[in-house]
C-alpha cells in the first residue's frame, strides 16, 4: 500500500511509519489522519508484525500540529457534525500492538498529542514539546489537555497550555514526558533498536502489558489493580506462558509462538 502523506517500511517484525509533509513542518490534515488509520490498523492486523515506531520527515519537525490551514475557514459546526479529531482516538490511539513516538524537533498541538498516543516517546535533544493552541484562540483538542496533565503534572502542562511555552528535550525527560533521550543523528536507529527489542517479545504478553499500563493511566488504581489480575490470570493461559516458564527453568532462550 502506497500513501500520499506518510511513508511505510517494514524493517523486519517492525513497521516505521513516517509522517511525510516535511513542507508544512509535517501537520496534520484530514488525509494524514486516514493514511494514519490505514497504516495502524494493517500493522495491528499483521501477525508479522510486532512493534512500530513513528516518526517525522525532515530534521525539523515531528509534526508542528493540527493543519491550521485546514482549520481556519471551517465552521464551528462543520467541526462539531464532523466530530473533528475523534478518528485519532479510534485508529490511533485504539492500536492494539506497542508502537513508539520517535520525535524529532518540533511535536506542537495536535503533534505533541499525536507523540502522547504513543505508548513511549524517545526523543532526540533536538525536540520541542508544546500546546501553542491557546495562541491561535482555542485548546488543544486530540487529547493533550488530558494527556500532557498525567504525563507532566497539573503545574507544567497548565503552564504550557496558558502560555504556550515549549519544552526542550531535557525538561521532558525530566518531566516523564519522554522515556528517554537519543542524539538527534542515533534517533531513528534506536527507535528502531528499541521497537526491535519489543518485537522479540511475546507478542500477546506485549499487548497486555501495554494494556495494562494504559489503564494505570486511564482509570482509577482499584479498577486498574483488578484489571491488571485478570489479564495476567488471561496471559498464564497462553503457551507462550508455558514455553517462557520452562524456558526459563530449563536454562535455555524461549522460542515464542504469538498463542
Ligand atoms: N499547520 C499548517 N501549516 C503549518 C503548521 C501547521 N500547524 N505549522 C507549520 N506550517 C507550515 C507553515 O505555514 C509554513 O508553510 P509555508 O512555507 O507555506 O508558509 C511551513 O510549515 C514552515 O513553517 P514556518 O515557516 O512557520 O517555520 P518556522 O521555522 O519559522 O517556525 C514553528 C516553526 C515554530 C513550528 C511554526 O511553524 C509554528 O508555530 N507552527 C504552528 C504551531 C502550532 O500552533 N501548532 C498547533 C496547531 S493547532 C492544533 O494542533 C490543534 C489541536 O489541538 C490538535
């Protein structure tokens, strides 16, 4: 599958997906977010595939946010009946397999959300984070009021969201918001070091445990704890579960079959 916005590669068991408008610092339009979709949900669909990693053309910018060319005509009403933004959420966000954000300058607005979906972000020392939004009249509007909060915490995010200030890699380390940080030149090769690592993994135990720290973020501890058992009381029911236990007490590597 070819796509007009993004570029697709598979580097082994994993798929790096590149946002590819390096001309308008990689926004993110209408056509984006299908190519987007597209590409998310054949990923989930591959059983060859394991992890992916997501990242920006060009040296500049992971993604400088929303098309605001898209946006500024648009009528209020036309965002409301179209539901504007809530395709992030179910063909992004609802990726069932790991992926991770590799960001590379500028992630703004809807950029820094669309970093946030990821499970991790690596980020280079080159990145920026920030929700300029409330410079051009409004919010953010893909998740990054709610994301940026639990991520960084009520001071941070309140600050960058009234402000508009951005966030250099290094206060985003520091801040939780990325997992880590990589020379800008390293970036892509980590990210891809990293998604491998993950991708040699049994993949049913990937999903859950990305399902589970997803809801230590998304729910309340109770409910999360509760969950948390049950989906490992799933997992012991797999022959991966088997096979990795008595790998493990035979003293040799596991050879995992996805089942
Ligand atoms: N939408 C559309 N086009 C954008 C864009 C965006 N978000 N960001 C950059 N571009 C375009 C510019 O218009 C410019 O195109 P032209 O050459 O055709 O003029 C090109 O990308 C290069 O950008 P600049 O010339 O501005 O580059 P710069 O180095 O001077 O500045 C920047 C870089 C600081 C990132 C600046 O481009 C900028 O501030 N961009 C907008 C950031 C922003 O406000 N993002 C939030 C968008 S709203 C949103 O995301 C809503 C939401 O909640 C989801």
């Amino acid at each position: 599958m070819t796509y007009q916005n993004i570029l697709v590669e598979r580097h082994d068991a994993v798929t790096l997906i590149t946002l590819n408008r390096p001309q308008a610092l990689n926004a993110l339009n209408t056509a984006v977010l299908a190519d987007l979709i597209d590409a998310f949900a054949a990923f989930d669909a591959d059983p060859d595939q394991r992890c992916a990693v997501l990242t920006g053309s060009g040296e500049k910018a992971f993604a400088a946010g929303a098309d605001i060319k898209e946006m500024v005509d648009k009528p209020a009403a036309d965002f409301f009946l179209q539901d504007f933004f809530s395709g992030w959420q179910r063909g992004v966000v609802g990726t069932r397999k790991p992926w991770i954000a590799a960001v590379n300058g500028f992630a703004l607005g809807g950029g820094c959300e669309l970093a946030m979906m990821a499970d991790f972000i690596l980020a280079s020392d080159t990145a920026k984070f920030g929700q300029p939004e409330i410079k051009l009249g409004v919010a953010p509007g893909m998740g990054g009021s709610q994301r940026l909060t639990r991520a960084v915490g009520k001071a941070k995010a309140m600050e960058m969201c009234l402000t508009g200030r951005m966030m250099g890699a290094e206060e985003a380390e520091r801040s939780g918001l990325v997992a880590r940080i990589v020379p800008a030149a390293d970036l892509l090769a980590d990210a891809l070091k990293t998604a491998a690592t993950i991708a040699a993994m049994p993949p049913l135990a990937a999903m859950v445990n990305k399902e589970m720290v997803n809801l230590a973020f998304e729910s309340g501890l109770a409910q999360g704890i509760q969950s948390e058992r049950r989906l490992f009381q799933l997992l012991t029911a797999t022959e991966d579960k088997r096979e990795g236990m008595t790998a493990f007490v035979e003293k040799r590597p596991a050879v995992w079959v996805g089942r």
